[in-house]
C-alpha cells in the first residue's frame, strides 16, 4: 500500500486535472502511463486519488484499501494505457453527462463499471488525437506524411505496445501486454503467415476463452451490474446468437493464443529484432 496521501497531495492533483478540461489528446501526450509506474511509485497515488474522486462524483462508496488493491490490478492489466490524471478527467466528464453511453453502479464501484467509464473516455480520446492529427495535417498544409514518417510512428507504436511488454516478460516480470494490442498483434501474426493455428486448437481456445468470461460475469456477486450479460451468456452457451458475446469470446481467444505464442517465443529464445525485421513489421 503506498503512503498515506495528504490533503494537499489530493488539492494539488485534482487542480492539475482541472486544468486539461477539453484538453485530452495534450493530457494523453504528457502523462505518465499506468504501464510505466513501478511498485512503490508515487504516481499510485494518483491512481486512488481519482478513484475516490470518482466515487463521490458519481455517487458510489469509496473503495475500502482491500478493494482498492483489487481494482489497482484490475487497471494494471487493462488499462496500462491510462494515466491516474486520464481516470480522474473520465470519472469528471461522466459525472458531468459529457460521455457518450453512461453507465449504472447500483452505489457499487466495481471494475466492471470502471472498465465502462474507462472506455467511453477512451473513444471520446481517440476522437481527440485523431481531430488533433487532422489539424496538424491542416498546419502542413495538408501535406501526407512521408514513408519515413509512416515507418518511424509504426517503430514507435512496435516499441511501446510490443518489445517493452515483449522484453518485461522475458525478464520474468507479469504480463503488461495490453488486451487490444494482444488482438491486434494476433491479427497481424496472422496476416503475415507467422501463426497457423488448426480448428481445432481454435475451438480449443474460444473454450478457454468462454469460461474466462463466465468467471468474471458469473462469479460477479453484484447481479444487477451483470444481468443482461449473464442472460446473454446463458443464451449463448444454448446456441443462441448473441454478437456481442460472440465477439468478446473471439478476442479473449485471440488475446489468449497470443499470449501463449510469445511464451513459446521466449522459451525458444528468438532473436526479436531479427524476427520484427524479417517479418517486415516496420514496413507501412
């Protein structure tokens, strides 16, 4: 548990957060990233400052130190791309009506409401970087990035979302891919020819797949929270057609087939540089 936070810690963050009000895709680019904080980093801190400010902001009970642990791991392993300023303008702007779909807690802050929130601010910044693209487009005078400029944001997104979680396995640390770049690299791997995997290893996959998501919604003691999606799950599983089910079970395997194949990268020690380049991963 980090230290205690004093009240002018909390002052001094939520005035910091304030101040990038309508300013996302700047606060995107300055902030310091879930994926890069250490255990015993101050910018932890951050993280349960704005989970408490969002409690009371929407209505909802304060997350006791035990629970806080729980969502602390919960952030850490989905949502690495967010820094503790980014959580607290989501929970600020959902509070406000400014995202799009809200969501209900039923007074209880749960990950799975979190996870919501999180990702409605995560298409409202989307949106803003893109918006901010274009205007920087428009400042070039329209002018269509080069192929080098091309190749060196693909190096970048390479080393950020591949060779630093890629790299953190190897030396025995715990997973930091994130779950959309896991899928993503899956979809590439398998474009590319690199993974072949057989229908039957698939299906043994989206099994694998399914009974994560039925331990994360079933065993979720708040009911109302996860009604529909249990009565979807329970469709599903009879052989009814439920897509949004059907598209979750997809990438969970997808995420899960992934991470296997890098485990089997490391153990056969594959050069990775060798490997990204002879598999043209920087070419756009």
């Amino acid at each position: 548990m980090e230290t205690a936070i004093t009240k002018a810690e909390r002052n001094k963050f939520e005035l910091t957060v304030a101040n990038y009000q309508n300013r996302e895709a700047e606060l995107y680019h300055k902030s310091r990233k879930i994926r890069e904080y250490h255990a015993g980093d101050n910018s932890w801190k951050g993280v349960r400052i704005s989970l408490d400010y969002g409690a009371t902001l929407v209505g909802a009970n304060k997350p006791t130190d035990e629970e806080y642990l729980i969502l602390k791991k919960f952030l850490a392993e989905n949502f690495k791309d967010f820094s503790a300023a980014e959580i607290m303008l989501a929970f600020s702007k959902t509070a406000a009506g400014q995202l799009k779909n809200p969501t209900e807690h039923y007074g209880k802050f749960s990950g799975q409401y979190i996870g919501k929130v999180l990702n409605e601010y995560k298409m409202l910044r989307h949106q803003k970087l893109a918006e901010e693209q274009r205007n920087q487009q428009a400042d070039r005078g329209q002018k269509e990035a080069t192929s080098e400029e091309k190749k060196q944001i693909r190096r970048e997104y390479i080393k950020q979302c591949f060779l630093k979680p890629y790299n953190g396995l190897k030396l025995g640390e715990r997973n930091m891919f994130n779950s959309l770049d896991a899928v993503h690299f899956f979809r590439l791997f398998y474009e590319k020819g690199i993974i072949k995997p057989a229908k039957e290893e698939l299906q043994d996959y989206r099994d694998k797949a399914l009974e994560h998501i039925k331990l994360i919604v079933l065993g979720d003691p708040d009911y109302r929270a996860q009604r529909k999606t249990k009565a979807q799950l329970i469709n599903f599983e009879e052989g009814g057609e439920e897509p949004e089910i059907e598209r979750r079970v997809k990438e969970k395997a997808a995420e899960l087939y992934f991470y296997d194949f890098i485990k089997k990268m490391i153990k056969e020690k594959i050069d990775i540089h060798d490997f990204l380049n002879f598999n043209k991963f920087y070419e756009v």
